[in-house]
C-alpha cells in the first residue's frame, strides 16, 4: 500500500467524524447563545416587575449561563461574561442589605441604577446597542 492509498483511506475514515464533530460544537455555541439570550429576553420583558417568579429565576442563572468554560480544571472567561457576573454579585449584594424605612426611596433607587447596570452589561455582551437610560426608562409600568 502507498503512502497516497494511506492518506486516502484516513481522509475517508476521519471526514465525517470531524465534520460532526464540528457540527456538535457549533450547535453548542448555538444552545449556549439562546440560553444567554433567554435570561436576557426575561429580564428585558419582567423589568417593570422584578419579583415575578421569571425575573427572579433569570437573575438566579446568570451565575450559571455567564461562568464561562472549564479548561484544563480553570475557569476561563470572556470581557463581558466577567463584566455581567460582576454586576450581578453587586446588585445581588445590594437586594440582600438590609434597609431600613428612612432609607427607602435611596436603597430604591440603588437598586434600579444596579439592575440597570446588570442590563447593559448583558446586551452589550449580546451585541445589542441599548444605552443605560433606555434600559431604565424605556418600559411600561402601569
């Protein structure tokens, strides 16, 4: 058998193998986006009622969607998955301090630039182009 014969029957054999693997990881990327994109689609539609049930399950998955990738046992992550864990752990921080009345309106008020900051780093993670005022502002309550 020739070299060329060899080289043949290796493309042959390993072809389909690696274009499905290169499928299964492109369907991977393809499944992480959505479920980034779910939480964001949640936080965006419950944003006017953040103790809805939906909105507290998408905030309770960011640590999970956005940790980024094992790589040899380290965690690595992007810019911005690091940017929206980080706001998370502030604005996490600042729902479970306690508040007292005289300082309600302030710890409010806190809490919106908070979650508003959260927002932001998620879209611009996602490639959307939304500025922080349209974030806070831009919603119906009634």
């Amino acid at each position: 058998m020739e070299y060329k014969d060899i080289v043949m029957i290796t493309a042959v054999i390993a072809g389909p193998i690696l274009a499905v693997q290169a499928q299964k990881y492109l369907e991977s990327l393809k499944e992480n986006r959505a479920r980034k994109l779910k939480i964001f689609h949640t936080l965006m539609s419950t944003r006017a009622t953040r103790v809805a049930p939906e909105h507290v399950a998408a905030l309770n998955m960011i640590d999970i969607e956005f940790y980024g990738k094992k790589r040899f046992g380290k965690r690595s992550q992007s810019e911005g998955e690091k940017k929206i864990t980080n706001a998370w752990k502030v604005y996490n921080d600042h729902l479970n301090t306690k508040k007292n009345d005289e300082q309600l309106d302030a710890w409010i008020d806190k809490g919106d630039d908070l979650f508003t900051a959260l927002l932001y780093a998620i879209s611009q993670h996602l490639g959307y182009e939304f500025d922080e005022v349209q974030l806070k502002r831009d919603c119906y309550r009634p």
